[in-house]
C-alpha cells in the first residue's frame, strides 16, 4: 500500500468578523432603532419598512450600487417637481462609520413619510385575499339564487357595455400610472403605499373580468365583449378614455399620483361608481354588482386616499418647500380639474339608461364637487375657478 501524500493547500481558518463579534449595548435588541418612530414606540410596520430602501443621503456610504445608461443612479429626486427638507443638498461626504457629515440625521424630508395605512407585503396579501374571498361568496350565492334573473333586459346591458368598460380604467390607472409611480417614488415607505394602490386596481380590474365571464355564462344574451366597443368608440367614454391616457403619460411621480387620487377619483371615479352604478343597481334588481363597485370604493375612500392625503399634507408643510410644492400643485390642478370635469360631463347621457334611474347627473356631480373641495381643504389648497366648469 502506498501512503497518499497530503496536498499542500491553504486551509481555512475561521474567525469571528470583527464588527460582528462585538458586544454593543443594544446587541440584544429586537427593534431597530436608526429612525424617529411616528408615534412612541416604533410599529412593526415601521420596522419593516423604514429605510429597506438605501439611500446615499442616509446609510449607503459608497453611493448608490448601479445606475442608469445616462449615469444617474439610484432613485434621483429630480424625478418628480416638489421638493422635501433637504431635496437641493448635495450627498454628504462620507467617512469610516459616518452617516453624512453636516446634516441633521438620520432623515431627510422625504423619508418622514409614513403610510398610515402602514402597508407591507403582509397587509396587502390578507387584505385582498379577504376582498378577493368576499366577493368570490357573493357572485357564487347570486348564482345559486338565480339572483341574475331579476335584472331588467337594459341592466344588463347596461352592465355588460358600462360597467364592464371601467375595468380598463382601472387596469390602465393601476399597471401604467401606480406601478410606474412605485419605482420612481425615493423611499420604501413611498414605494409599499404606492405599490399596493397600483394592486387595489389591478385587482378591481380583474375583479370586474371575471365577473364579466360570470355574467356571460349566467345570463342568456349577456354580450361579453360588449365593453370593448364601449371603450373603444362610445362618444359618451372618451372623455374618461382620453384623460385616463393622459393619466399614464405623467412622467412626474408625485403628479401622477396627485392627478390620480386627488382629482381624478373624487371627480370621476366616484361619480360614475357612487353616484350612478351603486346607486342605480338596486332599483334595477340588481345586488350583485355594488359588492364589486363597493370594495373599489373601499379601495379608494378608506385606504389609498388616506396615504395620499398623508404624503401630500408632508409636503405642503414641509418646513424648506413649503410655498414651493403648494404654487406647483395650484397649477397641476388647474390643467387636470377642467379635464377631468369635461370627462365627468361626457359621462352624462348613461344616466338616462337604466330603466331605474337614479339621482340627476348634476346632483351626483355636486357632491362629487364638494368632496373634492374638501380634499383640497385638507391639503391647504385653493379650489380652482376650473371646478364651475
């Protein structure tokens, strides 16, 4: 037998990292503590969420690790008009162990945002599987109840055609305009509101699809592919048509999300799911749909206006660009209200539809009117004169 001779390699040699063989006196803690919490004790939302996203103005020493072909890198500020606490100095200087010398720390201004939805991947999934699960009941109940029966022969063709033409509303606004916006947007906290907003959409789209096949395999005559004229041609949608376009043109994140939520919604969305669809529905026998048209009002109403409230009042106050971001958003409502109001009035001519009609258009556009007034109220702005259009 002959010996085998041991080979002559470097052998490895483990030894603690120096950084993390060290005791610190919050070695044992379980919380972070690199940011001011919103309230006393820091959320779990905070904790999850709070600069996951790095930024070369905070933590990120070496700048940002990849950068776009004309050489900007990371999430440039530049990418949207207003301005938070900090927005015009330049990145700080760095050294060994330093988070930026000659600022205030640890945050600048647009990293004070916090949702107060305080969305994550957590609450996104629970919420719509509970929505998604809700709405899965009813339309199945409906169906065993043979609910679709009591439709008059115009609701359903009023569904088939209008109802089921706002799904590209949604689908556009929440695939071109949100999920845009998210990437742009230069925190994480920005990024998770915006990010679930562009799902409440997406899903609402396909909320209203699958509702559309439902429908098709339900009722006798039921023109499953009746939306898409409507879309395409109908005079009475391009209004809606040609301002959702221009909704998903917006280069500007913040715009895009201002135009979206603060004018937009208020001015069409409700009008045309609130003050007609929820409305009109249960005159014409119909319980099934306002399930569907009601959660995307929840959407909206309850949880994606409160975050935009919350981000835009940030920077109406903000303590360097304050009367800055206020005069640029003054003139984004004054290009997009007499838009959106034209759009609304396009709407017009569905309300005479239904065999039961509901409210007159010029009672639902009021109220949509003085919701939105509100809206800006809350936000410190001044309602354009373009809103008596």
């Amino acid at each position: 037998m002959t010996a085998t001779q041991e080979r002559s390699v470097p052998k490895p040699v483990f030894t603690d990292a120096e950084a993390g063989a060290k005791v610190f006196p919050d070695s044992g803690a379980r919380r972070f503590n690199y940011f001011n919490p919103a309230k006393r004790k820091q959320s779990h939302y905070e904790d999850v969420t709070v600069e996951v996203q790095p930024d070369p103005r905070h933590y990120l020493s070496q700048g940002w690790l990849y950068a776009f072909a004309d050489g900007r890198g990371g999430y440039p500020l530049e990418w949207t008009a207003l301005k938070a606490w900090g927005s015009d100095r330049p990145v700080p200087e760095r050294g060994p162990g330093s988070g930026g010398k000659g600022y205030d720390w640890p945050a600048l201004g647009w990293h004070e945002f916090r949702d107060p939805n305080e969305e994550w991947e957590l609450t996104l999934y629970r919420y719509n599987a509970n929505v998604v699960r809700q709405l899965n009941q009813n339309v199945e109940a409906a169906r065993q109840s043979n609910a679709f029966d009591q439709w008059n022969r115009n609701w359903t063709q009023f569904v088939a055609q209008h109802v089921g033409a706002w799904m590209h509303v949604d689908h556009g606004l929440g695939l071109y305009l949100f999920a845009n916006a998210n990437r742009r947007a230069p925190t994480n906290m920005h990024n998770n509101a915006i990010s679930v907003n562009s799902m409440h959409k997406i899903r609402a789209a396909q909320d209203l699809a699958l509702y559309n096949l439902t429908l098709t395999e339900e009722i006798d005559g039921f023109d499953g592919t009746a939306h898409l004229a409507t879309w395409n041609d109908d005079p009475a949608w391009q209004g809606v048509r040609e301002v959702a376009e221009q909704l998903t043109a917006i280069d500007d994140w913040c715009e895009a999300v201002f135009a979206a939520n603060v004018v937009f919604e208020p001015l069409v969305g409700e009008l045309f799911r609130s003050n007609l669809v929820q409305q009109a529905a249960p005159a014409n026998g119909d319980f099934v749909t306002p399930t569907l048209i009601g959660a995307e009002e929840y959407d909206y109403a309850e949880r994606d206006l409160r975050y935009t409230r919350a981000m835009f009042e940030l920077l109406v106050n903000d303590r360097e660009f304050a009367e800055h971001n206020t005069k640029i958003m003054q003139d984004w409502l004054s290009t997009w209200v007499p838009r959106c109001i034209s759009a609304a009035r396009t709407l017009q001519p569905l309300w005479s539809q239904p065999d039961a009609k509901p409210s007159r258009f010029e009672d639902g556009l009021d109220r949509v009117k003085s919701r939105f007034s509100g809206i800006l109220s809350d936000l410190r702005l001044q309602a354009p004169k373009e809103l008596a259009q």
